[in-house]
C-alpha cells in the first residue's frame, strides 16, 4: 500500500476525522480518495485496541490513515509512536519532541510526520514547548525557519500549525507559510477551520508556494447527533481544493 497521502496535482490534500470504518469509507469517496482519515489514539484504551481497529480502517481506505493524538494531547506521544510503527499510516501527528521517535520506529522516510507547533503572538517565531513534559513549561519561542530546520533533523515532514483559531492569527501564519516555502517544508493548518474560512487559509498557503499542504477540518463539518464527519461536506471541500 502507498505509504504517502494521495496528493492532488496541486500538492493539495484533506484531513478530516473518521468515526467509524463506513464513515471513513464515505468520506474517502467524497474526496475521491484525496483525503487522509483521522483516527485518534485518544479513543482508545490499549495499544492492541487502537492497532485492530486502525488496521480495518486501513484496509479499507487504502492505507488513508491519520494516526492523531486527540485535540493536539501530548500526553498521547508515546502511544501515537507506537501505533504508528504497526499500523504504517500514510500521516501521523505528533507533537514537537515526538517526531524523531516516531520516525525512526516507522523504520522508513515516506510517511507524512507533522510536528505541533503554536502560535506565539509574534509573527515570525512559533512556540515548540509542545510535548508531554515542555507544553507544562514557559512557552519556548523559536524562528520559524529554526523549528523547520529542527524538524527536518528528526525526520519530520511538515508544520502542523495548530490552534490556529480559524483566522485569528492570519498574519502569523502567512509567515510560517512563506517560511516552508522557502525551506521546502510542508504546512498543516489546524484548528478551526470551516466551511467559510477553508478557502482563505489554503490560499494562503498555496500562494506562499507550499508544495504540500493538508488542511484539517475536523468539529465544524462532525454531525454533533452521531459524531459522523459529513460526507457531504468533505465534497464541498474537496471542490474546493480543487480550484487551485
């Protein structure tokens, strides 16, 4: 099975949450298979419990699998790690300390890794302190381009910018897209993103020239009566990546 997600030409790809094999299923369609399937590690009790069901999602969605940690948890590192490691998903969120032991249990370079990092208040510098014990600490503010850097050293793939709030830190962002350009990294907006600003938060990317982008739209598109993603709408995101 293809161990990287499956881009649009564009090097645009979806990340929406699953809560179910079926749901997965009809979301992958709705996408057309250009979409990578959240599965969190934080709805799960024991390892074994996480690996069984991940591997009929897997089977299912040829390998779209998002290994999450549930709402950004550090405390889910460890697990996310070694899920990873049975599972070999196409894309795995970690946050900043997790990567390099997530890569080097995958034993290979081609699936995605995200590294958390956080908005600051100043453009141009990001917060690392993201893991189980640094997130509990004073928030360690870095240039954008050295967290890239610091990235790539343990193996990881891209920037999962997250919370970015919607739109609330625009500028900061637009920053940290220009800053993966231009040291060929990948973007990962997060956190709340809708219907209504999607468009705005992957132009900004695209137009940075981001070579891979996968924006996450996770609770404004979950039907809150059955916990389901909508179908229907990972279609109209999909139509609209498609523009670019």
């Amino acid at each position: 099975m293809n161990l990287k997600p499956n881009y649009l030409d564009n090097g645009i790809c979806l990340n929406v949450l699953a809560n179910s094999v079926q749901n997965a299923k009809d979301c992958f369609a709705a996408a057309e298979g250009h979409v990578v399937l959240g599965v969190l590690t934080k709805n799960y009790s024991s390892d074994i419990e996480a690996i069984e069901d991940m591997l009929a999602y897997k089977a299912q969605v040829h390998n779209a699998v998002s290994i999450g940690l549930g709402a950004g948890d550090p405390n889910q590192s460890d697990m996310v790690a070694r899920v990873s490691k049975e599972i070999q998903p196409q894309h795995i969120n970690q946050v900043f300390t997790g990567v390099g032991a997530s890569r080097a249990l995958l034993g290979q370079a081609e699936t995605v890794i995200n590294g958390l990092v956080s908005p600051t208040g100043n453009i141009g510098t990001v917060n690392i302190a993201t893991g189980p014990l640094s997130s509990q600490m004073t928030s360690t503010e870095v240039p954008i381009e050295t967290a890239i850097a610091m990235l790539k050293d343990m193996g990881g793939s891209s920037i999962k910018y997250y919370p970015m709030n919607g739109l609330a830190h625009v500028e900061e962002f637009k920053a940290v897209a220009e800053a993966c350009a231009n040291n060929d990294f990948d973007i990962e907006p997060t956190g709340g993103i809708d219907l209504d600003n999607f468009e705005e938060v992957v132009s900004i990317a695209f137009k940075a020239g981001v070579k891979h982008i996968i924006p996450h739209v996770y609770s404004s598109i979950i039907d809150k009566s059955t916990g389901d993603t909508r179908p229907e709408d990972v279609a109209k995101l999909y139509e609209v990546i498609k523009k670019f």
